[in-house]
C-alpha cells in the first residue's frame, strides 16, 4: 500500500512539474508578444 501511494505522489509530482513548464514558456511567449508591441507603439 504505501508502495502505492509513493507511486502516485511521484506520478501526480511529474504532471505538476511538466505543466507548470509549459505555463512558463507560454507566459514567455506572451511577455515577448507583449514587447514587441510596445516597440511598436513606441515608433
């Protein structure tokens, strides 16, 4: 059983960690967009 739970507190770690991830990039991505436009505002 506690085989088990560890099991799954590790699988349910990893999702976590891979989906903040992607959260990151994106918000990067949209901070860079975000820049960029200003930049543009600027001219």
């Amino acid at each position: 059983m506690l085989r088990r739970v560890k099991f799954i507190t590790g699988v349910l770690f990893v999702t976590v960690a891979l989906s903040a991830c992607n959260t990151f990039h994106g918000f990067g991505e949209d901070v860079s967009h975000l820049g960029g436009a200003i930049s543009r505002a600027a001219k």
